[in-house]
C-alpha cells in the first residue's frame, strides 16, 4: 500500500523525531525542523510520536493514492488540495485509491507535515529512518535522498478511523510577529551587559541563508567580547554569535561542534515556530529560564 511521487517538490523528505546518542561521533540529530506539527499529526491518527511522516518544505509535491488511506496534514499550509479541493491543515482526512494529493506554494508557514496511520516505511539506520542529506542517512533508501519522481511511499493497511481536527489554542499563527524565549547559556555572562541588552531589544530579520543546519539572521551585530572558543558539541536551537555579529540559529541538521560564542538556545518549540518563517520575517528574543521552557511545552500541547 503506498503513494506514488508524481512530483517530488524541491526539499520533501521523510523525518521521524530523529537520531539521539550520535553527537559524540559527529553524526547529528535530523528531525523535524516543526516538532509541534509533527507531533500533532500522529496524534490526530493514534500513531506512536515517533512514526514516520513526510516533511513537505515550500510545497509543489503531488502524491497519487494507490490505495485508500487515512491522512493528516499539520504545519503550514501549502494549498494543499485533494483531486484539486482545498484542504487546510490540522486536520485528518480520508483518500480513496486513486485520489491525488498535491501540496502548492505556501500560503501561511513553510514546512507541512503528511503523516498516514501507522507511519510511513522506511529503512532505519542508527535507530531512526531521519533524512540528513549532508550526512547521506535515513529516508526512504537509507542514503539520505530527498524524495524523487517515481518513489513510493509505502505504509501498512490500516482500518478507517474517524476525522479529527487539532483544538484551535494549539494552532499557531505563522503570520504573526515572532518573538522567541532563549535560555541563557554558560557563556552569556563573558557577554558584555550592554550588548546583552542590545540582543533581547533589538528586532531580527531573517535572511536568504537558512536551511535545516541553520537560520542567519540580519539585525544589531553583537559584540561577545570573546575572540573565539575552543569547539564544543552545540544543541539544537543554540544561537551562536560569529565575529560578524550576525546570530546563527542552529536547526536539526546542524553541524555537531562549533567554535562561535553562545548567547544561549532557543526550545525546541520556539526552533519550531522560526522554522515556518521565510526570508524577510522579523523576530525579537526575551531571556526565559528552563523552567519556563519546559512550562511553556507543556502548556501548548506539544505531546
């Protein structure tokens, strides 16, 4: 049972929550760069969090249903259209053998999330089917491969389950001005109190450089007062600061070590919300502490 690819769109690929325990032999993480939408998605079918779903970035992917199926779709929505009927996101639907799913330019958001009940086949290697192309790993081929023309998307029978929406307070508002809660890390205190104060009031633009290793941002350059650092492992969501100034914030498939300062990490949601705003998008950080993160997690329904 499967979808065949009719179109493979430009950066479609399959994700699970990624590879946990590689860092220290430099093999990173891969994942969803929405985490909550990703989420959410297996929730609305019954799935296990961790069962593959196809991570459609910037849209124009089409899919032909060569058996019926129960779908979600979560994230942003990228027009998405079943035998050409507009379909909007955080919700479950039924396809029929023989529909076509298509996913077009982005109206709100840039990354959607397609996940089947009971999860998509894939080869599994280090523990997790996660696509890292930099890397060559997971996918549908175990090499990393984003989706091509004439793959198919494989996934068990599975009995019909009832439509489902995602409650209205979990959904959020790509289009809404962003402003992100950071945890100070270590070294925000070799950080100058003054450029410290210029990062958490200055607004922040998203530049033409970003993909899944990292967003650069445009905005106040920011002096660490450090020359440099001696390399160490980073984790999802740090925010380095090179000589330039200029943050780089570090997405799922970042590089494992770096030697740039650190003001300190997004979470994992707020990663998440910047990972569905394109170039031109503002942003603004405030300081929160770990307790807030995880309180904040908890309270906007990421399972």
């Amino acid at each position: 049972m499967s979808f065949e690819v009719l179109k493979p769109g430009h950066f479609s690929c399959i994700q699970d929550l990624g590879r946990v325990g590689y860092q220290h032999l430099g093999i990173t993480t891969g994942g969803p760069m929405d985490e909550h939408a990703f989420s959410w998605a297996n929730r609305l079918l019954g799935n296990s969090p961790n069962v593959a779903q196809v991570e459609i970035t910037y849209g124009v992917l089409s899919l032909l249903a060569e058996t019926d199926a129960m779908i979600a779709i979560t994230g942003a929505d990228l027009d998405a259209r079943i035998n050409d009927i507009h379909v909007a996101p955080w919700f479950s639907y039924s396809v029929a053998a023989g529909d076509r799913l298509e996913f077009n330019t982005p109206l709100s958001g840039l990354r959607a999330y397609l996940a089947v009940v009971g999860g998509f086949s894939a080869t599994h290697k280090l523990g997790s089917c996660a696509t890292v192309a930099r890397e060559g790993i997971g996918g549908i081929t175990g090499q990393g491969d984003y989706l091509t023309k004439g793959d198919r998307l494989n996934f068990d029978p599975h009995a019909h389950r009832s439509r489902a929406t995602v409650p209205t307070w979990a959904i959020p508002d790509y289009d809404a001005q962003l402003a992100l809660g950071v945890v100070p890390g270590y070294q925000a205190a070799q950080f100058p109190d003054d450029e410290l104060e210029k990062f958490f009031s200055s607004s922040y633009e998203v530049t033409k450089n970003i993909d899944r290793m990292g967003y650069r941002l445009s905005g106040a350059a920011i002096d660490s007062g450090l020359d440099g650092i001696i390399s160490e492992g980073i984790c999802y969501g740090a925010i380095q600061v090179p000589g330039d100034g200029q943050p780089i914030i570090l997405m799922k498939d970042r590089q494992t070590i770096g030697g740039y300062p650190k003001i300190g990490s997004l979470t994992a949601l707020g990663a998440a919300q910047l990972s569905q705003r394109g170039p031109g998008a503002s942003v603004n950080f405030y300081p929160i502490t770990l307790y807030e993160a995880m309180l904040q997690r908890r309270l906007f329904g990421v399972p």
